[in-house]
C-alpha cells in the first residue's frame, strides 16, 4: 500500500524553529465550491505568486481575485525549508524581455 502524502515525520524547517502565527491560520474550515486562482504550496513559489496575482489586479482595473492557497502543513514547511542551505548567489545578470 502507498504511503500517506504528505508523510507523518517530515523534516523541521532549517528557517523557522519558533512557531508562527501563521503555521496553524486557515481563513475558513471549509473550501469554497469554486476559486479563480488555486495555489498548491504556501513555500516561496506559492506565497510569491498569490502576492503578484494580487498585486497585478491592483495595477489594472480588474477585480479582486479570489485565490486559495493549500497547504498540507505549515508555511514554508515543504520544500522551501528543506532547500535553504543549497541556494547560491548567481550574480547580478538580468535578461531584457526581448532576450527571452
């Protein structure tokens, strides 16, 4: 049989030692039925993309969009804490969007 996803012993955080607020925060106990924007993850990637989502709808006159972000544990739990140690500094070379 499979084990359980998220499994039950996952690594402590190399960033977060103390207990946050935020760690046990849910804005509701029961999912809405439909969302304009799910996010899957509250590591970096997912808590970087929910705030340009957000802040993109600021810049323009479009609504206010609704977002979920879903995650099994605690923020910046998950891959985001157990990376931490391999990230290095790549320079200071940008790319102009006609690069890309």
């Amino acid at each position: 049989m499979a084990e359980a996803f998220p499994v039950n012993n996952g690594m402590t955080s190399f960033w977060r030692t103390e207990p946050h607020c935020l760690d046990s925060h849910r804005s509701t106990e029961v999912l809405p039925d439909a969302s304009g924007i799910v996010i899957v993850g509250a590591g970096y990637a997912g808590v970087s993309a929910a705030y340009h989502c957000m802040r993109l709808s600021q810049a323009s006159s479009a609504d206010k969009p609704s977002i979920i972000i879903l995650e099994a544990r605690q923020a910046c739990s998950g891959a985001t804490s157990r990376n931490g140690k391999s990230q290095r500094n790549l320079g200071n070379s940008w790319s102009a969007d006609s690069d890309i």
